[in-house]
C-alpha cells in the first residue's frame, strides 16, 4: 500500500471515531511540537504538522490512532499493521 492510500485510510479511521484533524503549521512563532492526539475543551482531536512529510504524518496519526478504542471497527489488515505497530 503507498504512503498516500495509508494517510488516506488513517484519515478515514479518524473522521469515523469523531475525532477532529487539524493540519496546522506547528513550528510557527518559535514553538515545535510533535503533534498528536489531545483534547480541547474536552472535544478529541489530532494535531499534523501541515510541513512534516506524508511518512511523519503517518506515523503521529497511527501513534495517536493506537490511543483510541478501534474495537469493532473494520480496518484494513496492512493498515491496522501499522497502527499496531507504533507505540503509545
């Protein structure tokens, strides 16, 4: 599977969960951070940085995919490889 189907799919899992993506330019004003899963004002959402490569955004969206509850969820056999494989 090529990275751009795989983001794609992750993308999907997400928007399935209820969980807001933000592509957002993180390492703006001096301050960089990794990304990642978070709440705001107690609403789920995962944070991309917009300039890391599709391999990076892969990985922080499968790292934060891993902390939800895919339980019942019908996920693809090679991309529930690479969300299992990332640790917390």
């Amino acid at each position: 599977m090529n990275e751009a189907t795989l983001l794609q799919h992750l993308e999907e899992i997400a928007q399935r969960l209820g969980v807001e993506l933000r592509y957002e330019n993180l390492g703006q004003a001096g301050m960089r951070s990794e990304g990642g899963f978070c709440k705001l004002a107690g609403k789920p959402m995962i944070l991309i940085n917009r300039k890391d490569t599709r391999g990076r955004k892969i990985q922080v969206l499968a790292r934060s995919l891993r902390k939800l509850n895919l339980e019942g969820m019908f996920i693809p056999p090679a991309v529930r490889r690479i969300i299992d494989k990332h640790d917390n």
